[in-house]
C-alpha cells in the first residue's frame, strides 16, 4: 500500500500539470497572412502642350480619388528621379491599393475615376497600367 501511495504521489504533479485543452492545429500558410493587396500602377507621359498648372490639377485630382472612391486603400504617387534614363518620357507615377481585384473593379467605372479621365485625357501624350497582386 505504501509502494502504491508513492506512486500516486510521484505522478499527481505531473497530472495538474498537464495542459488538457485540446490541441488547435497551426493555422496555415494560406491563413497566416491576409489575402495580399491588388495594386493598380499607372504612369503617364504628358503632351509638351500640359501646361504647369494642368499637371498639377491632374496630380490633385488624381490624389483626390482615394477620399472619392471607398475601395481605394491606399493611394502613392511621385514623380520620375531616376538616374537610369529608362523613363521614355514617362514623368509620373500612381500606385493605388487596392484590398482585392474587386476593389479595382468598382473603381474603374467610378463616376469619380471617369471625371478624372476626362480632366487628364487632353494632356496625356501616353499611360502605361500594370496591376499585380503583392508577395
């Protein structure tokens, strides 16, 4: 009896030590991190014609979009300093963010967005889009 007492005795610590909630499994790859940003990048090349000043409204209406459209989540912008020389004329750029594809989807019909291509159209010599999805 004693022999069992000392057993019972030896193993209780261990016992109200154990963790008894059951195990949650690791959260996937694909749960760990959120769906990832869908980008909108949009660079113009502006006709010798845009004056100073209607580049300049351009750049704030551009900038204006992302208090006028909901699905914008972030919108950047700046102009070309690149040393490189590779720019062919193209002085600006706009990355809009987007939370998904979907986001862009409301955006480009947007009575907002299409305002703002009817200001920028007679001063724009060339665009070049490309939207990804971040890594």
């Amino acid at each position: 009896m004693k022999s069992l007492f000392l057993l019972v005795a030896a193993f209780f610590p261990f016992t109200v030590m154990a963790d008894h909630h059951p195990e949650k499994e690791a959260p996937k790859k694909s749960e760990e991190k959120a769906a990832s940003p869908y980008r909108h990048v949009v660079m113009f090349k502006f006709k010798d014609s845009a004056t100073k000043e209607q580049i300049a409204k351009i750049e704030k209406e551009f900038a204006a979009l992302e208090e006028k459209i909901e699905t914008i989540t972030d919108l950047e912008w700046g102009t070309n300093v690149s040393p490189e020389n590779h720019d062919q004329g193209f002085t600006h750029c706009f990355i809009v963010s987007f939370e998904n594809a979907a986001g862009l989807e409301v955006y480009l019909p947007h009575k907002g967005h299409k305002a703002f291509v009817d200001l920028l159209l007679p001063s724009l010599e060339k665009v070049l889009v490309i939207d990804f999805v971040a890594k």
